[in-house]
C-alpha cells in the first residue's frame, strides 16, 4: 500500500502535505511545513531509500559474507546521497538509529530521542515532521521511518554471525539482533526557515 502512496507523491509535490493530513501514513506532529518544501523533501527521501534497498537487496542472494568493499558499494552511495541532497537544498539529512553502528548516528538531540520513540509506538506510521529548531535556526523536520529487510540481515542479523571485520572496525557496535519487519531507524530532514542560515550539510550514514 506504501509503495502505491510513494508513486502518488512524486506526481503531487505542492499538495502532498495537505495529502498527508489525511493519510494514516504521514501526519503532522504540530503544524506543517510549507507544503512544496515538504513535498520535495518526501521525494527525495523517497528515491534515497529506493536506492538504499536496492543496493541492500545485493547481499540477499549472496554466497560469501560481506567484506569492507561490499560496505563501500551498499552503504557509501547511500551517504554520498544524503550529502547531495542537503548541499543542493540547503537541509541537514540524517540517518539516526538507536542501535547505531557508528556513534555519529545516534540520536543526540531530545526530539530525535522521541522520534524514534514514536515510530517504535506506531508499527504503521511511515513519517511525520514537526517544527524545530536545530543549532539556534527554526526551521522544520521532516522523520521517516526505516524498516529491517531481509537483505539487511547479512550485517544486522545475529551478533554471532557478523562478519569479522564489522567486529573489529566497530567495537561497540549496537546495529545487531534485528530480525525482517523491525524499526532499524529514521531519516531525519531539517528544513531551515531562513535561506541565508542554512544548517551545515551532515555527510554520515547509520550502518
């Protein structure tokens, strides 16, 4: 049903977020944004998760472990993408879980803490946005959940079967014990109000 929702989107960029007030989907947590800044950002979140699963479905079929190259050729395109769209629009594009990899993705503000929350509270719920202020600059977040696929188990499976160099770059690692179906995280958007103090752009990629 998502997916069919998805292909509506990219065809009705300035009414999407009136779309979304009626979507059990997609819901305003307080006011909403202006409609063809969120629209366009649902978009481009959108083509950046498509690309995401798609990189990620290599791995299902595969017949050796992962390798730090295949860490570069699923997971570095995704980050690259997240740094293009904040310089091009001038957002500040996160991945954040909780059971993060590397510490950089942990969430660290209080209402990513909450975000998170809610998507754990409501299995069904794909996104929302809120106002926010980030780095003293208003502006609005838009979060989007990120489900566990089973392509993704090759590297958040179990913690017995993680490949050996996983163990060893990420010592703490908490990115494991998921199963297909469950919460892996968020992308978060901040959308600043002002053109001139636009948030610096985040480079980063929960793992």
């Amino acid at each position: 049903m998502f997916r069919r929702v998805q292909s509506l989107l990219f065809g009705l960029l300035v009414v999407a977020s009136a779309w979304f007030m009626s979507s059990g989907l997609f819901r305003p947590a307080i006011a909403l944004a202006p409609s063809e800044s969120l629209a366009q950002a649902v978009q481009e979140i959108e083509q950046l998760d498509v690309l995401r699963s798609g990189l990620a479905a290599t791995l299902k079929d595969a017949t050796e472990p992962p390798t730090p190259e295949t860490m570069q050729e699923v997971c570095k395109p995704v980050g690259m993408k997240a740094k293009q769209i904040s310089q091009e629009h001038g957002w500040q594009v996160k991945q954040i879980s909780r059971q993060y990899r590397n510490p950089e993705h942990a969430p660290t503000l209080l209402a990513e803490k909450k975000a998170l929350a809610k998507f754990r509270a409501n299995p069904d719920l794909m996104g929302f946005w809120e106002p926010e202020t980030v780095a003293d600059q208003s502006g609005t977040r838009y979060y989007r959940r990120i489900n566990v696929e089973a392509s993704c188990l090759a590297c958040h499976g179990s913690k017995d079967s993680h490949p050996q160099f996983i163990q060893d770059r990420y010592p703490q690692d908490l990115a494991f014990g998921f199963q297909e179906g469950d919460l892996r995280g968020m992308y978060a958007v901040f959308m600043p109000d002002l053109e001139p103090n636009r948030v610096p752009a985040y480079t980063g990629v929960a793992n």
